[in-house]
C-alpha cells in the first residue's frame, strides 16, 4: 500500500531549470529520475526559449523498494513502476510539446505515439496513472489543432478526467 502522506511521491511539472532545482542532492530524503527535453542542446538551460525544460519524479528513499524506473518513454515522457498488495503502478510523467506550429504538432503527435505505447505495454499488468502538462485542454472556448489531438487520444484511449477536475487555467501568462 502505498502512504497516505502525498508528499511521498512527487511528479513535478516542466520547468527550464529542472536539472538544477530538482537535483537529487537538494533533498537527501528523495531520490531523483529526471529529463531535460534539451539535454543535448548547446544553450543554458537560462538561456534556452520557452517549451523547453523537464520533467522529475521524486520519491522517497524510505520507499525505495517499491519504486522502479521504467526504460520507457523519451525526454518528455517518463515512467516509473510502484509496486503494490495488488496490480502495480505505472506512473507515467508527460511533459507534450507546446501548441503554435505545424512543426509543433508533429511533435505533438510523435508524443501523442510513445504515451500510446506505454499504455499498450502496460494495461493488461498495471493500473495506470498519468499526470503532467499535456499543453492542450479540454476545455479552451477557441478551436485548436492541439486540442483536438488530445481530446482524440484520451477517447481512443479511454482516458477521461476525474469528474471534480477543475475547469480553471493551470498556466496563466502573463
């Protein structure tokens, strides 16, 4: 059984710094598995535009058994295994590409393919969770090739959101 204490495991969101402000070494307590989307880029990672970052999941030490990093995924997506009394879990932290260009929705449906994936390895042996920035909504009042996509996929998928889940914008620019 996993804690009821939700600060046992962390999935942390994109952000440009990842590599520095999630480092392992900042907290004994937790262990680290981290990507940087631009890891082979010459940039900084201060310097680098924005819809370029990473993405972390933290976990315990003390639990540390239960937790497995999974090989799958690529630098936007990434799963762990957390074993449980029944069925484990495989905790899957996307981090999709950012609306905007033709360019950026092939990306996004490359994307869109490895999550698809991981869902086909690991529906039939696990519970699935998935969480993280999927840069599109079900929920925005204009058209949007982006949306569509993941409104498309989560149908294909039968993926469907909490019925509480807020309506409210996650990112506000500004």
């Amino acid at each position: 059984m996993i804690s009821e204490n939700c600060s046992d495991t962390v999935g942390l969101p994109p952000n440009k710094n990842v590599q520095h402000i999630y480092n392992p070494f900042l907290d004994k307590d937790f262990i680290t598995f981290s990507r940087q989307i631009d890891d082979n880029e010459p940039l900084s990672p201060i310097s680098r535009p924005r819809g370029h970052g990473g993405i972390a999941i933290l976990y315990r030490k003390s639990m540390s058994t239960m937790f497995s990093q999974l090989p799958d995924g690529d630098n936007r997506i990434q799963a762990i295994e957390i074993s449980t009394t029944k069925d484990p879990i495989c905790l899957i932290n996307v981090y999709l590409p950012s609306r905007g260009t033709d360019k950026g929705h092939d990306a996004y449906r490359a994307a869109l393919d490895i999550l698809k994936e991981l869902l086909l390895k690991y529906q039939r042996t696990h519970s699935i969770i998935i969480a993280g920035d999927f840069n599109a909504s079900f929920h925005r009042q204009y058209k949007d090739t982006q949306d569509e996509l993941f409104k498309n996929f989560c149908k294909e998928n039968q993926i469907e959101l909490p019925s509480n889940y807020p309506i409210d914008h996650t990112y506000h620019q500004g």
